[in-house]
C-alpha cells in the first residue's frame, strides 16, 4: 500500500509517451499537473494544494482547458 498524494498513474505510468506529456507548473502559489494535448494546448490533470479553498475553486476543476 501506497500513502502517497501523487496518482496511481503518475507512479506506474501506463506508457512513457503519456508520462512525457505531464508537467508540474506552480501558478498562483498552487502546484498543478498539467497535461499537454495533440491540439497544443494544456488540459488540468490534478491541482496539489493544503488549501481546502482553493478545490473549491471552479477555475482549478479537472479537464479544464487552460489558455
């Protein structure tokens, strides 16, 4: 068993293609895990932070596309 805060995915990455896509961007004083898709664009993954508020946040919701 696994106590960490990082994905299942993001320890055992289903290939090295996806993995190499995924960055770690600090933003605001927020840690989020970004995806970069096929159009170029960047795709919310995971948003890493202490502060309860900031998930309640709609702007840091999962699959969200950033510009």
């Amino acid at each position: 068993m696994l106590y960490t805060p990082l994905d299942y995915s993001e320890i055992f990455p289903p290939s090295d293609e996806e993995f190499a896509n995924r960055k770690y961007v600090n933003h605001e004083g927020k840690l989020f895990v970004i995806d970069k898709t096929e159009e170029g664009t960047y795709q919310l993954v995971q948003l890493i932070s202490s502060n309860p508020h900031d998930y309640l946040n709609n702007d840091y919701l999962p699959g969200t596309t950033l510009t």
